[in-house]
C-alpha cells in the first residue's frame, strides 16, 4: 500500500513513557497528527499537532467511550489516512500457575488484548470506508515462546496477534491489521522484569543478560524500525513484522 498523501492520524496508546512515547514523537515527527489514549503522556509530547484523551486502559466500558468519541472525531475530519497503533501493555502479573491473583489476571488482560480488541473494533466501525486504516498490534515473541512464569502475558500477546488474521480474513474493504514484534526494547517492563525473583520468574536470568549484554534497543530506534516496517510500509494484512535490531 502506498501511503497516501494528505492529513495523517495516528492513534497510540501508552504514551506516558518507553516504547509508546517514543512512537508518538515518531509520528509527530513524520507528519502525523497524533492522540495519545491513557492514563497520562510524556513530557516531551505536546503541540498543537498532539493531544492527550485520558483514559484507563483496564476499563472497557471506559475504553469504549473513549474510542467512541476519539474515532468519531477523526471521522468528522479529512483525514487521508489513519493508524492505530495498539502498544500499551503491562507485564504483570508474574509467577507459576497456582501462585496468581484473579483480579491481577483480569486487569492484565484488560489491557493487554481486551483494550485493544475494543479499539480496534470502534477503530472500524467509525472510520472504514472514510479513509484507508491500518490497525498495528505492538506483540512480542512472547506469543509464541512460552516463557514459565508469565502465562497472563504469553497468553494475551497469542491473543492479540490473532486479531490481524482475522480481520484479514474478514477483508473489509480499506482495512489493514498487521502485529509487530520489536524486539527487546529498553523500557520499564524489562527494568520490572529483570527485578522478578527466579521463584517467580524462572526466566528471569534471559531478561538480565538482555541488559548486560546491551542488547536492549533503544526506544526511539525501535519507534523508527516500527514506523518504517509497519506504519508506512507496504505491508500484507494480517501478517506479523518482526524486527530485530540491525
């Protein structure tokens, strides 16, 4: 798909910090409008071409009425095209089967795949047909490795990669769904990760030699790799971008 030319939006959630702040200033810097879904947004995020739509990612209700009135808006524009760029996630909680809280579980999975589905769902719903969509699911290699200890996370990046499949498989005209994986990225969730004790990360030792090894990327190089690969690149639907560092 050749991007086209004219006003650009891009919605993306989890911009407070790590890999989602730096994928708005990303946009912002390749000519985007951008809005910014969560609880709050970077510092250095601002402008007249930037705003900030409030919302708890681990409530649907509340991410429904967000995305609701978000698209709608974008709808009533002139907007050429429009991307929404799934990347708030959490890592927790952590520990085997049988250690796990239940509302620890549930809010995870809020935000890791139920949030998502919810936005993408109300991405098309206000926007197909308007403008040409991209829908990009930030995942991880998580979803297909299982790595003990973090059966919440695992569990829900599976799910989110399927969304793409599906709704390639669902072809709605205009509509394209694709999953990333960035890699590993220095961000909060490795610093949580690394911080784990084994009992309850058993892998904890792979996140630790990701760090002393230096083979965390930097947030704004893996923002580009994603922009580049996913955002502005011809792209199947439905497929999953891996991308490593060079």
């Amino acid at each position: 798909m050749e991007v086209p030319k004219g006003v650009r939006v891009a919605c993306v959630t989890g911009v407070s910090r790590g890999l989602g702040a730096a994928l708005a200033a990303e946009l912002l810097a390749r000519d985007f409008d951008v809005v910014g879904l969560g609880r709050g947004a970077a510092a250095v995020l601002g402008g007249a071409r930037f705003r900030l739509v409030r919302v708890d990612l681990a409530d649907p209700d509340a991410v429904a009425t967000a995305a609701r009135a978000t698209f709608g808006g974008i709808a009533a524009g002139a907007a050429a095209y429009a991307v929404l760029v799934n990347n708030a996630a959490v890592a927790g909680p952590v520990g085997p089967l049988g250690t796990l809280d239940a509302r620890d579980i549930a809010a995870s999975l809020a935000t890791n795949v139920v949030a998502p589905l919810i936005l993408a769902d109300e991405f098309v719903r206000a926007l197909a047909g308007r403008t040409r969509l991209r829908i990009v699911n930030v995942s991880s290699g998580a979803a297909a490795r299982a790595l003990p200890g973090c059966a919440a996370y695992c569990a829900a990046k599976a799910g989110l990669e399927m969304i793409a499949p599906v709704a390639a498989a669902e072809r709605a005209p205009g509509v394209e769904v694709v999953s990333v994986r960035p890699g590993v990225v220095d961000t909060p969730m490795q610093d949580f990760m690394r911080s784990q004790p084994a009992r309850a990360l058993p892998v904890v030792d792979v996140f630790r030699a990701f760090h002393a090894q230096g083979a965390l990327q930097a947030p704004g190089a893996a923002a580009r790799r994603i922009v580049d690969r996913a955002v502005l690149a011809d792209v199947e639907s439905g497929t999953t971008v891996s991308i490593d560092a060079p």
